[in-house]
C-alpha cells in the first residue's frame, strides 16, 4: 500500500500529524489525576505497565490526521485545530478501552489491553475520564469554532454508544437475525460517525458553514464505512503475516462482519452452508468452507462493490465542501490509505 | 428530619425541582438512541425491564436542587438554568451507573441494578452514552454562562473518575494503609466535587464572576463532605428501619468508611482492637465489637465534629458568594438537608 503515491503521501501526513498533535495529546492525558493517568499513559503506549516511560506508538494517527486536512482543505489554518484533533484521538481511544473491557480483548497494538494490566473497574474510570477529557479540552478552547465542534464530538459520542450496543447485541443473536441494513447501520454509528465527525471539526474550525460541515462529516463517515468493508474482507481473506491474525480468524470467532451478514442474506444455498456452519464450532475445516461459502454467496464481491460505492460517495460529498478537489489531496490520501490499509 | 422548618423547606423545594427539571431530564434521556435509552429509562425508574411504563422516582434531585437555588440565591433567574440541572443530574447517574458496575452492586433505589438486568457492557455503554448526553446538553445551551459550564462539569467528571478510582484502590488496601487525609480527599472527589460543582453551575447562570463561583463551589463540597461523614455515621450506627440497611452493613463489609479510618488511624488500644476485627471475618459479634471499638476509638466524635467543622466552613464560603445570608435560605435548607437525611 505505501508503494503507491497516495499511500507514501498518508504516511508522511500521519507522521506529520503526529508530531504535531503528540504534544497537545500528551500534556492533555498528563494533565490527568494520578491514579486515572497511569491507566491512560499505559493505554497510549507511553508508559510500561510498572510506570517506566516506554516509547511505544500511541496509534496512527489517523482521525487527527482527518481533523487537520479537513480544515487544510477548506483553505484553513490546521494549527488553531489541533487541540480539536487531540479531543477525537482522546475520544477515539475512550472507545478503545472500553470496547476491550466489553469485548474482552486481551491485546491492543501488540499489548496486554489496560483492563487486563490495571482491572476491569480502572479501565472503565480511565476511559470514563478520557472521554470527559476530551469534552474539556474543547469547552477550554477560546475559538470561535470551539462550541459548534463540542456539541458535533457530544453527539456523535452518543452515536458510537449506540454503535457499540448494536454490536454487541448482533454478536448475540442468531446468524438469521441480523439484517445487512442493521449491520451497515451499526457500522456507520460505530466507525463511520468518528471518522465523519473529525472531518466535520477540522471544517468548523476553517470557518466552514454548517452546510460545509456537513458535506464534511458525510465524507469521513462513507469513507469510514468504506473502510469498514475492506477491514472486514481482510478479517477473511487478508494475508496472516500482513494482519498479524491468523487465516480465517473473524470466521473462526463467529463474527457478522458484514460479507458474513451480506452472504446469509443472500438466500443462496451457499448462504444456507454458511448459516448451518455459523450453528456450530468452527474448526479449520469449516473456517475454510466458510470462507468460501462466503465467496460463493456473494458476500465478497458485495463488500468490494459497496466499498468502491461508499467511496465513490465519500469523493461526491467532499466536492459539496471543496468543489476544486485539488485542495483536497490530502483528505483523499488519507481516505485511500484507511481503505487499503493491512493491520 | 422533615419535622424541621429547613427540612420542610427542603423537601419541598426538592420535589418542587423535580417538577421543574424532570420534563427536560426525560426529554434528553428519551432523546438517546433505543438501545441505549432502554437502559437509562429502566435505571431512572421511568420504565420496567420489559419496557412498560413505570412510575418510579429518578432520585431526589438534590443536585438539580443546588444548581436552582444557588442561581436564585445570586438574584438569577433559576429557569435559563434547567438544562444545567439536568446536565448535572445526568452526570449524576452517569457515576452511579458505573460505580455500580464497577462495585458489583445488587440494587439501587430498592430496584435491581442496570447491570444485573441488562449485563455489564449495556451498562458501561449507558453511561457513557449519559455522560455524553450531559456534556451535549450544556454544548448546545445558548446561555452566556454555557461555556464556563461545559469546563467545569468535564473538570468535575474527571474529578469524580479519581474519586471513585481512589475509593477502589483504598477497599483493596490493608487498614494501616489508608491514611484519613486521603480518605477525606477521596470523599471530596467523590462526593464533594459535583455537590460543589453544580453550586457553581447555578452562579454562572446567575451572572457570578469567576470568584463567586469559586466560592459556591467550595460552599457545596464542603456541605458535601459533611453530608459523607454524616452518611458514614449512619452507615454504622443508623436505626435499620430508617436506613433500610441491616445494622452495622458498613462494617460488616469491612468499609473503610471516615469514622473507621479516623478509629484506625487514632494510635488508641481500641482502634487496634478494631484493626485486628477487620483482618477478620465480620459475624454479628464482630460487628457489634467493632462498633463499640470505632467509638471508643474516638470515631464517632472526630465524624461528628468534622461534620459541624465542615459545614461551619460551607456557610463561611456561602457568606462569601451572598453576603446577605437571607438571600441563601434554599441553599442552607439544602444542606441541612442533605446532611441529616436518612437514606
């Protein structure tokens, strides 16, 4: 991916981004009270689980990078946004920790997650804090922007809950019961609407209007759902050793991604196979006739169709906020390198 | 309590708030996601676990209360502050939701817990989903004091977060370890901020500079703290027909509330006596003992002066936002109230 132009663009961008975010983000997280900061500084991969400074990668970057374009794009200074790009990292990773109590994660970029380290009660405080952080730092912000992004980053916080809800109850029903418009719903709540909402405040703070914003925010979300399609298709048919994970690992996990959802929607009798495979456990056997139950349903070719369509989406309401496009390369490196990125 | 003048006063203009602020409380929960907001309903007892209506009580509303009458007690208009009542009433129970998790609570307000009907992860994420909700409210309130708001509820929460990670931390430490000043700074987090912080809410709102606020807010953390210790007080030697708990519950769950730290931290024969009752099993002979050892330990007096101590030091910061007391009448019912009630 990074052998093309656009991806060695976003790799500069994110590298850029996070050099100019890391500090705002660290004193933000520094600025934490003790007990809550230690959980926080170890989740950013700043501090080994004993305290010592570690210099781990506190992510990519890649919804700050979104901020900072986004008011880039629309002829803005990006420096005035980066107290803006640290709130949605800050709010980015309150999900994080959360989601792995929730899920029960155990690792995270290549760690024992926080919960694990510290307990379940301190990661919920910790990302309990993290997102009040986040809120705080733009309540502080004397722009003139400030108020607009709290009341679109408070929204939207609201919006991944239900995301994040959605997910968790589709992981509990049966195969049958989850629709393809659920499925893509959950989606967009849990990924695409951060991903909307980063570009929507780096527009607030250009000076954008709201109508700007929103052409903004409806950018990053069909992007994020884009993205969200080929992280899926890679779940299934990504290389293990560009992944980390191995071959097959969210059919093994049962998961309803969403060519698993497209496929037993799909009434073919290879989505039958796969709905009475999804019944039982799912040994390397039925991983790989999953797989191509997956296939033959239909379920791959749907997602590649729908991500080159979200994307094709994405690029129409980017040109409503930034008609000359031109200004907007950078939005678009960082929108072709989260749907083409390995894990 | 409520034979009282105050405590007439008190429940009268509680249940006055209630009437006030309850129909922008249930709007903003209702205004939430389904998923989610079937959660909160159920926790603020407007419906059952099944969904059905319910016409439970979503608390007394102390803290809406406060935000009301610290703006009329600075000459304000209290109506422009009802989205700040409710702000801090969802903040409120935000915490509650989350302590309960995180406590592994059974019931709260004689009804089980959100997390024993509806599971840990649809708790964890309700209250995030309100935390967020309380921040969007005041986000977009119009209100000239709305911003200064915003900063001070998101400062409070990640107060609170340390207040309840330090409470946490201190139920897992031996006696010996925990000290009273840090006991009494974890009870300022975790009681005191947001008693204080929603004063504070209700002078912003009132047109107070930044120096009257101030002194609001330290007026209801420290009627806050006397309320704590008061509490704890009846946690130990409140009559069970009024409290609603057994006899001695505090102690015979080993809490390590003010009386029994400042009993444990008293260098006398009996607050040894007592340090060696809690490296122990707590059966009714022990609690019996152990009570008897908090006060002759010197416990039970040191929780009652601190509290007269307290609470002479909220009405000083009082009179220091309203010179003329009489202005502050509702303010000092409140905190009579407060620090007599029974639960």
């Amino acid at each position: 991916m990074s052998d093309t132009v656009e991806g060695r663009e976003a790799v500069a961008l994110l590298e850029r981004t996070r050099t100019t975010v890391h500090p705002q983000l660290r004193a933000s997280v520094e600025s934490l009270p003790g007990s809550v900061r230690r959980v926080a500084m170890y989740h950013f991969g700043w501090e080994h689980a004993d305290g010592t400074p570690a210099a781990g990668s506190a992510g990519k970057a890649i919804r700050p990078a979104l901020v900072l374009a986004a008011a880039r794009a629309l002829g803005g200074d990006p420096q005035p946004a980066v107290r803006a790009a640290a709130a949605v990292e800050l709010a980015h990773n309150f999900t994080l920790l959360h989601d792995d109590v929730i899920d029960e994660d155990p690792t995270r970029r290549h760690r024992p997650t926080a919960w694990t380290v510290f307990g379940t009660p301190d990661a919920i405080i910790a990302g309990d804090a993290m997102l009040a952080l986040a809120l705080r730092l733009l309540a502080e912000d004397r722009h003139p922007a400030a108020a607009a992004a709290s009341e679109r980053l408070a929204a939207c916080v609201i919006e991944l809950c239900a995301g994040q809800q959605a997910d968790c109850a589709f992981e509990e029903r049966a195969p049958h019961e989850v629709s393809l418009e659920d499925c893509l719903g959950m989606a967009m709540a849990k990924t695409g609407a951060l991903l909307g909402c980063a570009c929507a405040l780096g527009a607030l703070y250009a000076g954008a209007d709201e109508e700007e914003a929103a052409a903004m925010d409806a950018f990053g979300r069909e992007a994020g759902l884009a993205f969200q399609l080929i992280d899926d298709l890679i779940g299934i048919w990504g290389d293990p050793a560009r992944t980390g994970k191995p071959v097959g690992a969210d059919l093994a996990a049962h998961k309803k991604s969403l060519p698993v959802v497209a496929a037993l929607a799909s009434g073919t009798p290879a989505g039958a196979e796969l709905a009475e495979l999804y019944g039982g456990p799912m040994d390397a056997a039925a991983v790989s006739r999953a797989t191509a139950a997956v296939d033959r349903a239909g379920g791959r070719d749907w997602a590649q169709l729908q991500a080159a369509d979200r994307m094709a989406r994405a690029v129409h309401e980017l040109s409503r906020a930034v008609p000359d496009l031109a200004a907007a390369g950078d939005l678009l490196a960082l929108a072709e390198f989260v749907t083409r990125r390995t894990r």
